[in-house]
C-alpha cells in the first residue's frame, strides 16, 4: 500500500505545462482565474449585444437590424450575461477567496471543480453557434415561455440542452462551495466567526442547488412538449402555458437572489475595510441574508402579476415581497452604520461599493414600486421594469464585482493596480451607467414597452440619451481591461497586507498566495 | 481510517475535460436528432459511448485512490457533504415535475371546467369540458385512454422497491459487521429487486401503449405520467448500475467495516428513489 501512496504522490509534482495545464488543472486559484477571465469575455460578448440593442434603438423606426435579430439579441444578452458574466465571476471569485478565507488548501473536490468550469465555455460555444444557424438563435426572450419559445427554429434543442449545461455547472459549483465551507475551515473558525462573504456563499450555494434543477425540469418539459407531443403548457391538452411561467420564476427569483447575495458579501466585506471599523451588526447581516434567501421561495408569481391569477394570490405575492424589503433594509443601514464616525478613505473598491449602496437602493425602490400589484399592471413588460433589474444588475452585481477585483487584484497577482486609473474607472463608469439605465425609468412610466425594436417618437429624447450612455459604458470598460493588463505586467510588488484596514486570514498569506494556500490550517481563535 | 493526515487535494485531471467533451457530443448529437437530421443519432450514440468509458475511467481513478489509502476522513466528509447536496438537487428536479402535476390537478383543469378566476376560457372556447381527473384535456387529446390500475403492477412494484429497501440496509449491517455472506447477498438481492423493478416498468410502459391508449401525447394526465414515472424508472436504472458496481466492489473486498462511503452514498441513493416512488404511488397511480 505505501508504494501505491507514493505513486500517487509523486504525481503531484509534475504540474503540466501550456494549455494542459489549464485542462487538467485541479488548483482552486487555477480555476478561479479561468472563471473570472471567461466572465470578462462574456461580459464583452454580452455587452456588444447590449450596444447593438442600444444602436437600434438610438432612434425610433428601424435602421440597423430586422425585428427578428434585435429578439436574438435580447435574448442572448440576457442568458449570456446571466449565466455567462455574473455568475461566473461570482464562482471564479469564490474559487480564489472561499479557501484563502476559511484558511483551507483548496476547494473540498478539486476535480468537480475542474468540471464544473470547462462545462461553461463548451455550453456557450454551443448556445451562440445558434446565432449562426439559417434560421437564427433564440428568440423569445431569456424567460423562454411558451408557446413563442416553442415557435423558434433549430436553435430550440441546442438552446435548452446548453442551459442543462449550465445548470450542471451551478449545481456542482455549489456542492462543491457548500463542502468547502462546512468542512474545510480552519480550527476555531465557528459558523459565526466566518467572514461575511463566505456565509453569502454558503447562502448563494443553498439558492442554487433548489433552484437550479427547477429550471431544468421546466425546460425539459418544454423540450418534450416541442418534440415528444406531451402537453404541458398547452390548455387544449389541460396543460397550461402560465405553469411554465410559475415553474420558470420558481427558479427565476431564487435566482435573482444567486446574482446579488455574494454581491452583499462583497460589499459587506469593502465598507469595514476602508472605513476602518468592524461590520456593523454582523449577525443581523447573516439573518438578514438567510431571510431574504428564504423568503425568495415565496415570492416567484410577482414576475407574472398581469397572467391573470387569483386575486388571493396576487395578494399574497405583493405582501412576500413587500416583506423582503425588510431584511435588504437592515442590510443598508447596517451599511450605512458601518461606515459611521469611521476613519474613511476612498481608494477604487470602496468608491465601487459605495455607488453600490447608493445605486442598488434606487433599484430595490423600483423594485418595491414592481411590487404593488395595481402599479404593476401599469409597469409590466415596459421599459420601468428594465430600469430595475439594470440597476440592481448593473451598479448592484457588476459594480460589486468590480469592487471586489479592485481589492483582491494585488493579492492574487502580487501588484498593484494604477489607483488614478481606477478611479477614472469609477467615474466614467458611473456616470455612463446612469445615463443608460436613469432615462429608461422616464420611458417605461409613460409606457414604452420592452423587447420592441421600435417606438413611438415621444421616447426619442430619452432612448438616444441610453443609447449615449451605453456607448460609454461600453469603451470605459476598455480602460478596465487595460488596468487588469497594465497591473499583470508591473514588477512593483503588493505587500501581503494591501489594505491597512482589511481583515481576515487571506490578508496573511504572502502575495500572491503559495500554489496551495494553507498547507497547514491556521488557528483562529 | 487511513495513514494520510493532510487533505488529499488531487493535482492534475484530464477526466472532467473528457467528461465535458462527451457530454457536448451527446448533447450536439441530440439536438440534431430532435431537430430531424439523420446524423444526429449516431453522433448521440458516440456521445453516449464516450460518456460511459469516461466515467469508468473517472470512477476508477477515485475507486483506486481511495484503496490507497489517501483519503483521510476529512475528505471522506467533503464526499458525504457533496452526495447529500447532490440527492438534494435531484428532490428539486423531481419537484419540478411534481409542481406540474399539482398546478394541472389543482388549478388549470379546474380553470379550464369553468371554475374560478378563469372561467373565460371554459366559456369561450370549450364550453362542454367538463374537468374529471384523469383528463386529457378539453380537446381530448390523442383519444380515449384507459389507466394503469394501481392495484396492479404499480403497488407489486412498490412492495419490490420497498423490500430493496429493507435489503440493502441488511447488507449494510453485513457489511458493518463484517459479515460477508450476509453483505454481498444483501446487495445481489438489492440489484435482483431493482431490476426486476425496471422490467415491470418496462412491461407497464408497453402494456399502456398497446392496450390502454395510454401515451406521452395523452394530454396533460400522459405528460405528467410519463415524464414522473420516466425520470424516476431511469434514476432505479442508474441506481441499480450504482449498486451493481458496489457489489462487484464488495466481492473484490473493497471497503471495511468503519470506511465505506461509496456503499453508504449508492445506499442513500437508493432510498431516495424508493422515496420518490412513494410519492409516484401515492400521487400519480393511486389518488
């Protein structure tokens, strides 16, 4: 037996070289740098899409693309930015932190770790091949209800086979991420003494093994009812076409929640830091985050308010998720509170999470407004509805990411980003993601429906001020390219505490952090 | 459990990759196949080849690793964590379908026999359906059918899975015991009850197409028949694969008493899918 040990461990130390290395690899910081550069490639596809939306609508009438194109193109931003830039910066920066964090060696199963990574860019490859096909990609929107989703041509299969795809990729993701946080951290480190980014995650993961194989079995059942004759969401058949849209949100909402808890996390961890005080209330952020996990189970019909439901359950689903309005607020003022009579600087991360709370506030208020169920019916399906999920999305999750490579940045790589150009980063950002998303609010109150690729001429004025906005938006992100670049190729090195109020066990580690982060398990007391 | 003190993290791994690679070539494949074209069955059927020998391979790898020695308990607690989350990903798929069937029975049949907020569409467009459950819908899609009899088949199935049950839990005290006979007799009675299972099904499946008129295009009560009792005949296959590896495992003298994950996790398998054909009894046969 022992010879066969040291078979197995002499394999260890040939690292293999070029592109095998990052096939085979089985390093949490291998795989998290895959996940987070693959995230920045989709964030650009997706964002190109984006610019074609906002090129079209730069004017009313139709100029640039057919009607069909501009479907294929609110589609695809929609799933690429979803699945492809959001949640796979949020599990690459996991991959990097959970274990430097908790004070482990690696991920708890580095191998499904592997897999759940080289699932995504095989599942894209194959859902945007679709673009390419004669008769176009998918086009009846991310939600793909039936019956339109049902009327595409053969993108259909390839469309729902590569979401199975990712969902497998979430799932594992996440059993991998909740093995590690229960089983990996250091002696000492309670539930309660963890950082508050990991106890996001841990959250986040939970959301995403519930939800995830629901999504599954909803587009599975689109795929039977397209291709095996089942009758799910057909009335003839006693099927019902709005099942598929409370299936669909069942999933939908939890997952809302998957894009913006570790976005918390973030923030969570950034505000302390640079204003040199401990969280405010730290256990009231962790009840906070378990009920707004919980109560995103509850609150799914609130996406459908305007299908025609019982008025008892649009009652019901406008009080849950009212109620979640409850813990998101003990959130911010703990925020808030902690940054009081701190000791305040603000470096980029910090000016990051700082737009956070202020801009993701405006989109959990319009969110609130989505909530009533007689203003819905007024807002449903307009251009209001795509302000508040871009506000959220946009300088809510995107911008804690941001912050969050800002501020690990040195520690991953060693060196120091240009703070000057981070800053600029930050204020063309900002201000370009303003005069995108802000106007859309004026359009959708006064009734400019979404997914259309033309309007009438009283929206002009606002749309060409988006369309502005998002060009912008788009070439400032050029610039954050050129800092990541322009950080990779400096010889200057970070010291191993970056930031002079930062806490936690990665901030003891050397930068960049050895190959495996802790040989030994540190002792926390 | 075993001499190793520090975390086995393995360092390199081609098997994911190759996993992702089959995965891709059965998925391109079947979506040309639904999609029509003629090649799409083959390149499914590779796909599918593929897979089988890459989880071999994968499954291999770990089987032999773990008989090294080099997994400490620490590991052995990340695999118990990762099978539990994973059984509890399955419960949410099988929720899914589940929902499907509620939502039909509870609220769409009743909307569509006139009843309630939506009683418009009863009214305007099939003013005669009335809703009797099971139904194929106001269209009475693809015709009369008859039902499965859960008297029949489904409760003989039942009292097979739920003695599985029982059997694998006996092998599993041979096995804690160290009882060998009473192990691998256990677990041969386990894999016989499973498959005997999937040959009922089998049998039922047929039977309901060529006699009762009972299809996957008999409106919503076929399609929720169908897809519940689909998905779970093919996780008691998977499972009873499951249990036939372990079987061989046992034979070849893998596992002791205190040390036996890959038994323990098959095992908890197994009993999720009893537990889900409860549920399928109750549900779907029965009420």
């Amino acid at each position: 037996m022992s010879t066969n040990i040291d078979k197995l461990h002499d394999d260890h130390h040939h690292t293999p070289s070029g592109i095998m290395r990052w096939i085979t690899t089985t390093n949490h910081k291998d795989i998290g740098s895959m996940y987070l550069w693959f995230s920045l490639i989709m964030f650009f596809v997706g964002g190109l899409m984006a610019l074609v939306i906002r090129a079209e609508l730069f004017q009313p009438g139709l100029q640039l693309v057919v009607p069909g194109f501009f479907n294929q193109m609110t589609t695809m931003h929609a799933l690429v930015m979803i699945f492809g830039a959001v949640m796979p910066a949020f599990v690459g920066l996991a991959n990097w932190q959970l274990p430097i964090m908790i004070g482990a060696p690696d991920m708890a199963l580095p191998r499904l770790n592997n897999w759940s990574f080289w699932i995504l860019p095989f599942a894209f490859t194959m859902m945007l091949s679709t673009l390419f096909f004669g008769s176009g990609g998918p086009a009846a929107g991310w939600t793909l209800y039936p019956p339109l989703s049902l009327q595409g041509g053969d993108s259909f299969p390839f469309t729902i086979l590569s979401i199975h795809m990712l969902g497998l990729s979430s799932i594992l993701g996440a059993i991998n991420v909740i093995a590690t946080i229960l089983n990996m951290r250091a002696p000492g480190m309670t539930l309660m003494k963890m950082p508050i980014f990991v106890w996001t995650w841990l959250i986040t993961a939970f959301l995403l093994i519930a939800s995830m194989p629901v999504l599954a079995g909803a587009v599975t059942m689109l795929l039977t009812d397209k291709f095996f004759g089942t009758m799910f969401f057909t009335a003839s058949g006693g099927g019902d076409p709005a099942m598929f849209q409370h299936i669909f949100w069942f999933f939908g909402h939890p997952e809302v929640y998957i894009l913006i808890l570790p976005a918390f996390g973030i923030v969570s961890t950034i505000i302390p830091a640079f204003s040199r005080k401990r969280l405010f209330g730290y256990d009231s952020m962790v009840y906070a985050t378990a009920s707004i996990a919980l109560l995103s189970f509850i609150v799914w019909a609130h996406h459908m308010f305007t299908v025609g439901m019982p008025l008892a359950g649009e009652i019901f689903f406008m009080f849950t998720t009212m109620l979640i309005a409850i813990p998101t607020g003990v959130k911010v003022f703990n925020w808030v509170a902690t940054m009081w009579k701190g000791s305040m600087t603000f470096e980029t991360p910090m000016l990051f999470a700082l737009a956070f709370i202020v801009l993701f506030t405006i989109g959990g208020f319009s969110g609130l407004m989505l909530a009533m169920v007689p203003a819905d019916f007024q807002y449903h399906d307009t251009y209001f509805v795509v302000a508040h999920f871009h506000y959220v999305l946009v300088p809510g999750a995107v911008f804690a990411i941001m912050a969050a490579v800002y501020y690990w940045l040195p520690k991953w790589t060693g060196k120091m980003y240009n703070e000057g150009l981070g800053k600029l980063h930050f204020w063309l950002t900002t201000i370009f993601v303003n005069l995108t998303f802000f106007p859309m609010h004026f359009v959708g109150l006064a009734g400019m429906p979404r997914r259309i690729p033309d309007y009438a001429v009283q929206f002009a004025d606002f749309n060409a001020i988006a369309s502005v906005g998002a060009f912008g938006f788009g070439l400032s992100q050029l610039l954050f390219v050129y800092i990541l670049f322009n950080t990779l190729k400096k010889d200057v090195t970070a010291e191993d505490k970056v930031w002079e109020g930062a806490e936690g066990l990665e901030w003891t580690l050397p930068s960049p952090p050895p190959y495996h982060s802790f040989e030994e398990a540190p002792k926390v007391d | 459990m075993s001499g190793s003190n520090s975390y086995y993290v393995p360092h390199e791994s081609s098997w994911p990759f190759l996993t992702t690679i089959s995965i891709i070539v059965l998925f391109i494949g079947g979506a040309n196949y639904m999609n029509g074209y003629a090649s799409g069955t083959s390149v499914m059927l590779l796909g599918l080849a593929f897979l089988f020998i890459v989880t071999y391979g994968w499954f291999s790898t770990v089987i032999r690793e773990s008989e090294a020695g080099i997994y400490n308990s620490q590991v052995d607690i990340s695999f118990r964590w990762g099978m539990v989350w994973f059984i509890f990903s399955e419960v949410m798929f099988f929720s899914a379908f589940f929902g499907a069937l509620y939502y039909a029975r509870e609220l769409s049949l009743p909307w569509l026999g006139g009843e309630g907020a939506k009683a418009a569409t009863n009214i305007f467009l099939w003013p005669q359906f009335e809703n009797v459950w099971p139904s194929n819908g106001p269209t009475n899609a693809n015709g009369e059918f008859t039902l499965v009899k859960a008297g029949g088949i489904p409760a003989l199935n039942t009292i097979l899975l739920l003695t599985s049950g029982l059997t694998v839990t006996w092998a599993h005290h041979g096995l804690k015991e160290q009882n060998r006979k009473k192990l691998i007799y256990g677990l041969i009675m386990t894999v016989l009850l499973g498959f005997i299972f999937v040959g009922f099904q089998a049998y039922e499946y047929m039977h309901a197409y060529s006699d009762l008129n009972l299809k996957m295009t008999s409106g919503i009560y076929g399609s929720t028949f169908y897809m519940l009792t689909g998905f779970h005949g093919f996780h008691v296959t998977l499972g009873a694969v499951m249990l036939t590896v372990i079987l061989f495992r046992c034979i070849n003298g893998h596992f002791s008493g205190d040390n036996h994950f890959g038994f323990e996790a098959v095992a908890w398998y197994w009993h999720f899918v009893d537990v889900v054909w409860l549920g399928l009894f109750v549900f779907v046969y029965w009420l």
